[in-house]
C-alpha cells in the first residue's frame, strides 16, 4: 500500500491521486506540478469535526502549512476558521471566501499596519506575545474607535519532547510571555482602554507525538487561568478545570482547544459567559478537565 492511500493508488499500472491519473494531469499542465487531495484533506478535517460533535467550538486551519488559494477555499467551504501571521494571509483568506470573524491572529511580528487591517476587518482575536504589543495594539484600536479581542499565549515552560528547533514551550524558547509574568500581563491588558481581554493560549512546539507535553502544558494554563480569574473576582466555588462545557453550539461555553498539528492550547475567558469559545483547532476543556482527572487518578494507582 502506498503513503497517502487510498487516495494516492496504483490502478491498472497508473498512478491515481483521487482517481486522477496523475500523468495524464503532467501532460495537461506540464511538470513541476503540486496536485492536491481535497478529499484527504476534508477526511483529516472530518476527524476534527467527529470528535467535536455537540461542543461549541471552531476549527481554525493553520496557513503556515499551506497557503494555496484552493486549500484554503476547501476549508472555508467546510467551515474552518484559520490561524494567521501577517496581513498578507488575511487577504489571502478573504479572497478563498474566508470569514474574517473566524480568524485568529497570531504571531510575534505584526505591524501596526497589519493590527489596523485586521481590526477593520473584524478578525475574532488576535494573540498577543508580549506587553510591547497590547501596548501598540491599544493604541491602534483607540485611533480606529474599535477595541481589540485578545488573548495573551503564555510560555508554560513545558518540555514537549521534540526537536530542539521547533520546541516553544521552554522558558528558554523566545516566544510567549514567561509563565510567572502573565498574571501582571493579564493586569496591564485589563487595563488598557483599546483591548478587550478573551482568552488565553500557548504554543509548545510541532511535530508532537505524544499526549503527555499537552496535558502538562494545559495543567499549567489552567492554574494561570484559576488565578485570573480569582484576580478578577470571577472564581467560583467549584474549581475552573473541573467545570465541564455545555453542549450548545453558541457561545458562552467552557472551552479549551488545543491546536494539534502545532501545540497550541487555548483557554477562553470573558467575565459575561466566565467562559467562550476560542477560535482554535479545539479540544473542548471538559476533555482537558477530565484527561487532567484521568491522568491524576492514574498517577495515584501506580503509586
């Protein structure tokens, strides 16, 4: 059987991609040519969907992986959100028929160009990485009369146990504001007049193969997420991993989401709903709260 199959197959001596002859295809539009398998790429999306059934969430594709114009028309069509870094990408997700109000914009570099563009298109959060930029980000939102969504990524300084050159997570990688700085960051936020503060998100690495890295960084997110809101006056009596989200799809809900092809966990807070959805490739937070119960009682059986 061949990688890719059973999309990508031999039949009767020729190579097939979708039930397209693939030499066929180079005589037609000549060589180098790059073919595409949409129904491989909405089968991989499918698999989001399934296990989402039922929870207010959004599925946001990453365009760092691939900005063609008709991937990304394939996942707008499907419903996806996506995750951009510049306003070149929201363009390109505007001309693919993308919802600007289905974005999330991330990213260490964005000018205040680019927080203008965004803000006039009405983008659903952007995620900030540092107090410089809810600096900047307040200012341009006041000079426009709007008021930037936003939600702080936090380096958790978790070990995601893979390459060295892709980890994020540490606190020796350079990206996300230091876990014991985010607190008095969430503080500054609150109190800038532009920004309205929504979530909460972190970014551990890529190519992560095991389940472990994303629960010991949602651990930590989730206790950041738990002194927050005590900061704020919105604790509760019943502990904020422990509450479990309701299975309307509209917002208001207990959500966490992790992005799984990249290592980003996002948790949504609002002090309206106390919590809402985050646009993000989600796991819903009951998953993180209960996997959080699942593991500890595992802990204490092995001891």
């Amino acid at each position: 059987m061949l990688p890719g199959a059973p999309h990508l197959a031999r039949r009767d001596g020729r190579l097939e991609f979708d039930r397209h002859d693939l030499d066929a295809l180079a005589r037609r539009f000549g060589t180098p040519l790059f073919v595409y398998s949409r129904a491989s790429m909405l089968d991989a999306l499918a698999a989001y969907q399934r296990a989402l059934a039922g929870r207010a969430h959004l599925l946001c594709y990453a365009m760092k992986a691939n900005s063609n114009l008709a991937v990304l028309q394939t996942f707008a069509q499907a419903g996806c959100g996506f995750d951009i870094v510049s306003g070149g990408e929201l363009a390109r997700v505007l001309a693919a028929g993308g919802d600007a109000g289905r974005v999330v914009f991330s990213g260490v570099g964005k000018t205040r160009a680019e927080m203008r563009m965004a803000l006039e298109a009405g983008v659903r959060c952007f995620n900030v990485e540092s107090a410089d930029e809810l600096d900047a980000l307040s200012a341009v939102a006041q000079a426009s009369g709007r008021r930037a969504p936003v939600s702080l990524r936090v380096n958790p300084d978790v070990d995601a146990r893979t390459h060295p050159y892709i980890s994020t997570g540490l606190k020796g990688n350079k990206f996300g504001i230091a876990h014991d700085e985010a607190l008095s960051a969430y503080r500054l936020a609150a109190s800038l007049p532009g920004l309205d503060v929504v979530g909460i998100d972190c970014h551990i690495g890529s190519q992560i193969t095991e389940v472990a890295p994303f629960l010991d960084a949602l651990d930590r997110v989730l206790d950041l997420v738990e002194a927050v809101e005590r900061a704020a006056g919105w604790a509760s009596p019943t502990p904020t991993r422990r509450r479990h989200a309701p299975t309307s799809s509209s917002g208001g809900c207990s959500s966490g989401s992790t992005h799984a092809a990249t290592g980003t966990a996002s948790c949504c807070s609002s002090p309206a709903g106390r919590w809402s959805a985050m646009p993000a490739c989600c796991w819903p937070r009951c998953w993180c709260s209960s996997a959080r119960r699942r593991r500890t009682s595992a802990s204490s059986t092995r001891r």
